[in-house]
C-alpha cells in the first residue's frame, strides 16, 4: 500500500471535506474513496496527487512510511 489511509481521513477530516465532496472535487466515486480510506483499495500515485492539491497538504503526508529494513536479515542469520 502506498498511502497510509488514516492519513487521508485525517487531512480530509482537518480541511472539513466530506467523503462525498473530497470524491467529486477528485474525480472519483466515492465509493473507491471510502475504499482507500478503509485500507481495501490502494490510492493511485495520481489519486495521492489530487487528494494532496485538493486537501492542501503535502503529497508525502499521504503516503505510507517506509518500512525500517529489519537489523541481522540482510546476510542470514548471524551466529552460523
């Protein structure tokens, strides 16, 4: 998943936007939207761009972080 989806609710949430509204004002049913904010449906890269102009937020505060590479999993086990 490329969007972190209690980001989304909470931008649209903080500009005041309903789900319907932040949808049209997106070009998307507002059913995919409830979908991505839900966590079903993954946002788009070009969705992520239309939530962030739409919600006057960066892009980035959209998107899911990344994931810490994991300590002693790059070269096998360690001790062997």
């Amino acid at each position: 998943m490329n969007h972190a989806p209690e980001a989304l609710t909470f931008a649209r949430e903080k500009a005041g936007l309903t789900k319907r509204s932040l949808a049209k004002q997106c070009g998307i049913s507002e059913q995919l939207l409830c979908d991505i904010e839900a966590g079903r449906r993954n946002a788009t890269p070009a969705n992520l761009i239309k939530f962030a102009s739409a919600l006057n937020c960066p892009v980035v505060s959209l998107e899911a972080p990344a994931a810490a590479p994991r300590p002693g999993r790059a070269s096998g086990r360690a001790g062997r």
